[in-house]
C-alpha cells in the first residue's frame, strides 16, 4: 500500500460486528442480510447505540466524529461513509 492510499476503511460488516458486541447477540437478530440501507431505528438501534459505536469507531480508527454529526447518520451506510470520510481526511501523506 502506498503512503497515499488510506490505511483504515469501515464497512458495513464491521458495523455489524460492532453493533452484535455493544448489543450482545440476543438483541441483534435484525442484523442478518443487507443491512446498508435499513435505518438504525429499524434494527433497534437508538442514538445512544450510535454513540456507541462511534466511540468503539474512535478507538479502532483513531477518528473522532462530533457527536451531532453521529446522530445523523440514519443508516449503516451513512456511518460508514461519515467514517471513511474522516479517516480519508486524516491521512497524511509523508515525502
């Protein structure tokens, strides 16, 4: 990988796997399938998950996002991109 392509990139899966962990597994059967696009209320999911998963976000990608700026996101496909938006914006090309 080269100095100028990003070193971390989320996805929808790793979501996934972040909300089965700060849910515990019982509570997540809506997480099967495509996911993506199904807002977070839909899959019992609240603002207090979401911030949640932003701070196990900061802690794995070292990318912090503004709190409101978390709220916003409405689906797992909007997070991730307001993710690898910060993390592609972090990066810091070294000569």
């Amino acid at each position: 990988m080269s100095s100028s392509e990003p070193t971390a990139v989320l996805t929808v899966d790793e979501v996934r796997r972040v909300l089965r962990e700060v849910a515990g597994e019982d509570e997540t059967g809506g997480l099967d399938g495509d996911i993506g696009a199904v807002p977070f209320a839909d899959l019992g999911y609240d603002s207090l998950a979401l911030l949640e998963l932003a701070g196990r976000v900061e802690r794995d990608y070292r990318v912090r996002l503004a709190d409101d700026t978390v709220v916003q996101a409405r689906t797992p496909d909007e997070f991730v991109g307001l993710v690898n938006q910060a993390v592609h914006q972090a990066q810091v090309v070294v000569p």
